[in-house]
C-alpha cells in the first residue's frame, strides 16, 4: 500500500525523505518518487520500481537551506505503475502526494477539464492537485483553496500538498488513511503514515484524526476539523527505541498484529468492495476464461485460510475447489488439467514448498495466481497474476493478521467469480453487507480481551486441546490449534466436529479441553450435539458462540450476526487472543517460539 513521508525543515531534506521511504517499503509499491521545494528551486523525482531506481535519479540532487519536501512510494489502484502515474503529481505550480483512493474523482476530473485543466495521469489523485490551483485562482489564498479542494473529496485520503503559492508551507488532509506529524527541538517538522520513518528524527507526535486538514510553516502547526474549527494538536513523545516503537505499547508483535487486524482489513478491501459489487482490477475477465475448478496450494495458516476460501468458492460461486498441502503436492504426482486455476497462498511469498508447487503447476501449463502479502517476493515474481494482502509486515512468527486478510481476500474472490457466473441480488448484497463489517467486528473489546486473559489460567495443563467446528469452522478450528500449538508448547488438535465419535472421543476426560466453534447460523443444532457428546464423556468445554450454552464449563460469548463469515471472523479474534494469553501465562516467546522460523524458504 501507499507510503508518505513530509519534511518541513533545514536540515538534509533529501535524505530524511529517502530514508523516510524505506521505512514504509514493507508496505508494498510499484514506484516512488519526491519533490522538493527551497529557495532556490522546485524539484520532482520519479522511478518505477524499487527505491534504488529514486535514489538514481537524485543522486546529484543536493537541496540546501530551508525548505519543503513530500514523498511517496505508490501501490497502484488506478492505472499502471509508470512515472507519469507516479506521485508526486503535478499541476501547474504545486504537487500532491496522496494515499487512499479519492472516489468520486471521474466526476470531478471532468467538471476540472471542461474548466480547462489538463490531465497527464491515469491516477485519482491528480484531481487533487487540479481542484487546488482551480479554486487558488478563485480565492487567493492557498489555505482557503486547499480547505475547499478537501471538502470536494469522497473516499479515503492522507493528503500532502506542496505549492510555490506558499513555499515554505506544506498542506495535509486525513480521513481513513493514517497521518501523523512529527516535531523536534531543531524546529524541524515531519509527516509520515506510521511512525517508522519519525523514529530518530521527531521527538513528539500527534496522530491526525479523519476529517481533519491543516498547513504547517517552520514553529507553525496549523489543525481545523471540517467544519473550520481551530484543534489544538495533541502531542505525544515519541520513543527513540525503534523495537519499542514498533511494537506500540503492545507486550509482544504478535498482540499488535491482533489489534491492526481491524485496520489492516479496510486495506484490504479498499477498492475492491463496492456497494454494488466487488472488483479486482488485479484480474481481467478473460484471465479466468475456460477454468472449471479451482485448486489451492499453501502450507501451515495460509493452508488453513485455503481450506476456509474453498468452502466459500464452492459455496457461494460453485465452482469445485480442492485444497492441498503444498509439500504433499509436489511428490504426489498430480493429474493436472489446463481448465484448473491454480492458487498459491503465503504471507512470505518465500516459503520454499509452495513456490515449488507453483513453478509445478506453471510447468503443466496451468493459468496461477498468488494471493500473497509480500510484493515482488518470489512468488509474486512467478504467479501470473497476484492478489496482494496488504497486511503489512507480520513480524510475530504466529501468523495472526496475514491470515484474517488473505481470508478476506479469498472471500473477495469467491464474490468476484460468483458475479462472474451470475449471482443473485440478494446473495450478493448480504455478502458485501457482512464484508464491511469485518473491520469493525475486528476492533478488539477491552472486556473480551481481558475475559480471555482471565480464562486462560485454567487451559495451562491437561494432556490435550481438541479445537472443534463444523463446515467452515472446521478450518478455524484448524488454525485455531495450530496457534495454540506453535506458541505454547501444548499439544492441540483441530478437528472436524462430526469426526470425533470416530476415534478422537476416546481421548475424553476432564484433563482433554475441547474448544468449541459453535456459530449461530451455520449448523448450529448439528455442533452442540457433538459437543454434548464429549461433555457426556468428561470433557472439559470452553464454548465459543452468540449462544448461552449451559453444559460448557467455560463460555466466551460473541456478538449475534446475521452471517456466518461474521461469526468467523469475530471466533478467529478469539482463538488468537487464547493462544496468546496462554502462551504468555507460560512465559514463552510468543513472537519467536522455539524451533520455528517465520519465513520458510527450506523445504
Ligand atoms: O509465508 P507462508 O504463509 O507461506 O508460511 C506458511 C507457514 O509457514 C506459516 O503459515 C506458519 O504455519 C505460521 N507459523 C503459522 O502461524
């Protein structure tokens, strides 16, 4: 996703920009580039591909004095990564730098090329430096202007404008994209979407709130909400210790990374969900033209979200889909059929197996595609066509927030060729209905948190954990497990409900703890007789559903929803918080536990 970084100041304009963009380069992005403004100069830099190809360009640009400087590094939503799609945009005498995506920009590009502006880019956000020249010459005054372009915009933005109408003066607006500026002693001020690239350079930060726009001068923090008011910014200090920093105030990466799970979702639908029905501009039509089945290959979590994306491709688009191990797939000799798509999925995009699976089915002559977090990884480099996550880095080894969003993704897709085949109305209005629920039913309850943490002291012993669910639960019930297993140390097994009459019951007795996935809308009568079954047998039951249950010993309630992805998501919060409250009652090492290594690139 989109990074941006600012700098008002007297200092090396050009390496805190650059530096600055490095940060942010785990986000993902096609280009990058900067423009600079001093006294003696205004300058634009831009290059497709890594950041090396910038610091090309500029390495015998040497700005001194005082000065104003934006950044970007972009992930295209509209139109190609090339140089004239790459930001900083320009207009006639200013230039934009933005992240989000400005959604009513069709219309206002049109209304600003009949008032005569002309348009070089295929992007949203040039819009957004037209609309400010446009409305400069109407009231002459840049804030005013600004302001007013601001109050044009639908969509999500942070927004970062620089103009020779103010030189020394950088502009900025929020709403839904993350902002935060920085300020130090040295009378330096800084911008920036997270708080990597300020780490070392500002000693106080405030994080902007949406719907809030404003300039900034040298010793001049200027913040107004949308209706004009004057905000008085609410600085924080910001730690020097970058790991301390990373990790938020969170005990261990893996806990924050449970906490973004809400923000980094709306990431991952933006621009792809619409009212009226979902879009993957990754994918043209004709890319899934003549397949008939679906087969996915993944390992570990990213398995787990392929089992779940199965039951909702079949479901909801009918089309077959069959899942595999990818380890088990590269020796197993598989009959391969060009009418299949092939689907890989990782957080790494380096795990050795899966990319093996890959190049296999590439070699049969298979259409691929990856759904992946990490942009330009290996896999991304050999699917045919990627759908990126847009999770973010996902440092703890326990994959937490790279599995709720390839999991929406998946969904996403299922949608995607649901439409393409026909899908009624109603169906799809309810899909889209409950998808953008997610990120709010993902934001983490202080009283559910500490509930699990209270709870987990009695789940530290036992000989055994049975995560239990049916249908698309089973696949939770999976992952639920193999959290619980990688962090704690304690052995646990996912199982599919119904199968536990067939071997598994034996096992039963207080000391075996079944974790129940018990949603509401979908087979629920169907898992509370199997639960009733292992509660018969002395099991100990810790019930997870909208449901009061009487028989559980223990009971986390979730929220009532109509849809059964809504339950998922909101039991996948649970499980994950378990996992971890245990893992840390037991003194382990949540973000590296023993013997395992986050990404895989051995087979
Ligand atoms: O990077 P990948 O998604 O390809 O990694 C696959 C597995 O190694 C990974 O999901 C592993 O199981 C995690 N430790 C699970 O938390």
């Amino acid at each position: 996703m989109c990074g941006i970084v600012g700098y008002i100041g007297s200092n090396d304009i050009k390496e805190f920009l650059i530096e600055g963009l490095k940060e942010l380069e785990y986000r993902g992005y096609d280009s990058a580039g900067m423009a600079v403004i001093t006294d003696e100069d205004m300058r634009v830099f831009k290059a497709v591909g890594k950041i090396r190809n910038l610091e090309e360009k500029i390495k015998d640009f040497s700005p001194s004095g005082e000065g104003v400087g934006i950044a970007h590094t972009r992930w295209a939503t509209h139109g190609k990564p090339t140089e004239l799609n790459a930001h900083p945009h320009l207009g006639e005498f200013s230039y934009v730098v933005h992240n989000g995506i400005i959604e009513n920009y069709k219309e206002l590009k049109k209304e600003l090329e009949k008032a005569g502006h002309r348009f070089v880019s295929q992007t949203d956000t040039e819009t957004v430096v037209h609309l400010f020249e446009h409305y400069l010459k109407e009231l002459n005054d840049p804030f005013r202007a600004f302001d007013k372009s601001v109050s044009r915009l639908e969509g999500a933005y942070a927004i970062l404008l620089i103009t020779k109408a103010a030189p020394d003066t950088v502009f900025f607006a929020k709403n839904g994209s993350p902002l935060i500026i920085g300020k130090n002693e040295k009378e330096e001020i800084f911008f920036a979407s997270s708080d990597a690239p300020l780490i070392g350079h500002a000693s106080e930060v405030t994080y902007l709130e949406d719907k809030t726009r404003g300039y900034c001068k040298k010793e001049q923090i200027s913040i107004f909400d949308e209706s004009g008011k004057n905000i008085k910014p609410d600085f924080k200090p910001l730690t020097a210790d970058k790991e301390l920093a990373q990790k938020g105030g969170f005990r261990f990466f893996m806990e924050k990374e449970i906490y973004e799970q809400s923000r980094v979702i709306s990431e991952t639908i933006m621009g792809r969900v619409k009212s009226d029905g979902v879009e993957l501009e990754e994918l043209n039509r004709e890319f899934l033209d003549g397949i008939e089945s679906i087969k996915i290959c993944a390992c570990g979590t990213s398995y787990h979200a392929g089992l779940s994306g199965a039951y909702l491709i079949e479901r909801l688009s009918r089309i077959p889909a069959h899942v595999e191990i990818a380890s088990e797939f590269r020796y197993k000799d598989p009959v391969l059929s060009d009418k299949t798509l092939f689907v890989v999925i990782s957080q790494s995009g380096e795990t050795a197996d899966t990319l093996e699976a890959l190049k296999m089915a590439k070699r049969s002559g298979l259409k691929t595609l990856a759904i992946c977090n990490v942009d330009n990884s290996s896999i991304v480099r050999e699917a045919d066509i990627t759908l990126l996550t847009r999770a973010g880095i996902e440092k703890g080894v326990a994959s937490t927030k790279a599995f709720a969003t390839q999991m929406m993704v998946l969904w996403i897709f299922a949608l995607y060729l649901a439409q393409k085949r026909g899908i009624n109305p109603q169906t799809l209005s309810k899909e889209i209905d409950a998808i953008l629920h997610i990120p709010k039913l993902l934001q983490v309850k202080a009283g559910l948190h500490e509930k699990i943490k209270r709870l987990s002291k009695r789940y530290l012993h036992g000989h055994g954990f049975f995560f239990i669910g049916r249908d698309i639960f089973y696949p939770l019930a999976l992952e639920g497990a193999l959290k619980l297993k990688e962090i704690s140390y304690l052995h646990a097994e996912g199982y599919p409900a119904g199968e536990m009459k067939h071997g598994p019951i034996a096992l039963a007795d207080p000391e075996l703890f079944t974790i129940a996935l018990m949603p509401k809308n979908l087979l629920y009568e169907k898992i509370k007789s199997n639960v009733e079954e292992l509660s018969a047998r002395d099991s100990t039951i810790l019930a997870i559903s909208p449901e009061p249950f009487e028989i559980a010993d223990d009971f986390i309630k979730i929220e009532s929803h109509d849809h059964y992805m809504m339950e998922y998501f909101e039991m996948m919060l649970v499980v994950q918080l378990l996992a971890l409250e245990i893992a840390i009652r037991l003194g382990n090492d949540v973000d590296m536990p023993r013997n395992l290594a986050k990404s895989v690139t051995v087979e």
